[in-house]
C-alpha cells in the first residue's frame, strides 16, 4: 500500500496543473495553414496536484489527484480527475484508502485569479463496508505561469453541501485548499 501511495504521489507531482495553450485564439477546426490536430492538442492539458495534506496526533489525511481538461476559450476550460486519498485514525491503528471521481470547470474572471467549481464522488474505505459521498465545491484561485505551457495553481474552495452534524465523509470542514500543476501539450 505505502509503494501506491509513493507512485501516485510521484506522478502526481511530475505531472502537474496547468493550463494547456491555444495560439492567437484559434479554435478546435484549426488554425489558417489547416493544422487541425496540432491546434486541438494544443488545448488539451494533463495534471495532478495534492488535494489534501494533513497530520496529527490522531490522524493522518494525504490525497493525490490526477486529472486530464480541455481549454475551450481563453478563459474557460473544462477537465475531468481521479483522487486517491490515504487516511490513517492513530487511535485505532486502522487505515483507509478512498478513490474517486470529479468534473471541474474552471473560468478566468481578471487573469491570473479565476473561478472554480467541482463536482466530486468519493467511495471511502470504512472497517466492514465502502460508502459513497459526493459533494459540490466553488471558490475561486491564482493561477502562475511556470514556463511555457506549464502553471501551478492555488485554489481555496467551499464546500456547499457540507452540513454541520451529518457525515460528510472524510471531511471535517466544508474548506479545501489545494495546489496543482497544470501542463499542455
């Protein structure tokens, strides 16, 4: 399990979040000189990033994400992820491991800041059964160019399904805070 958890992490980290590029505006037909493909790839990005990192006396948290969009516009781009995320109880010695699934959508309202929204399905690993939980998250984040076709963004977003006093799964607060790396091709 600690091997997963390392490859993960590596390829989360080498992977990265940032935007993927189009050149002069042109859209998915292609540019002038008819290069169809290379101008859709162009707005095609691949990534990952650590969703939750957390440590204690009691209790251990640390997710990895991988994700895959697709930059429609200048400000707007769309994507889809997979989240593993470890979670260790020390009280009790007793591990978990959770995975799932989120769409995102993400908009560039003043450049580098933009606005967020997530949809997430987690299915967590409990003692005698999995259960799932999903939850719908906004918010908003700072986007910084790292050269070329690559960014690494900060987001904050709010949980608004959260409710004080049911399960919300994993979650203790309806806050995430996460980086990411973003890189195009």
């Amino acid at each position: 399990m600690k091997k997963l958890v390392v490859i993960s992490l590596f390829f989360a980290l080498m992977t990265g979040v940032a935007m993927g590029q189009s050149r002069n505006g042109y859209t998915i037909e292609g540019d002038k000189r008819g290069n169809q493909n290379r101008e859709w790839m162009d707005k095609v990005y691949v990534g990952g990033g650590i969703g939750s990192l957390f440590f204690s006396d009691r209790e251990t948290n640390v997710g990895v994400s991988v994700l895959t969009g697709y930059r429609w516009t200048e400000k707007l781009n769309t994507g889809v992820g997979l989240t593993y995320q470890y979670y260790k109880w020390k009280p009790t010695n007793t591990n978990y491991n959770d995975y799932g699934v989120n769409v995102f959508a993400q908009y560039a309202i003043y450049p580098p800041f933009f606005l967020m929204a997530q949809y997430e399905y987690l299915n967590l690993d409990y003692v005698e059964e999995r259960r799932g939980y999903d939850a719908f998250f906004v918010g908003g984040g700072y986007s910084q160019n790292i050269g070329g076709k690559a960014a690494i963004n900060f987001y904050a977003l709010y949980n608004v399904t959260y409710r004080t006093g049911r399960d919300n799964g994993r979650y203790a607060s309806p806050w995430s805070i996460g980086v990411n790396i973003m890189v195009g091709f």
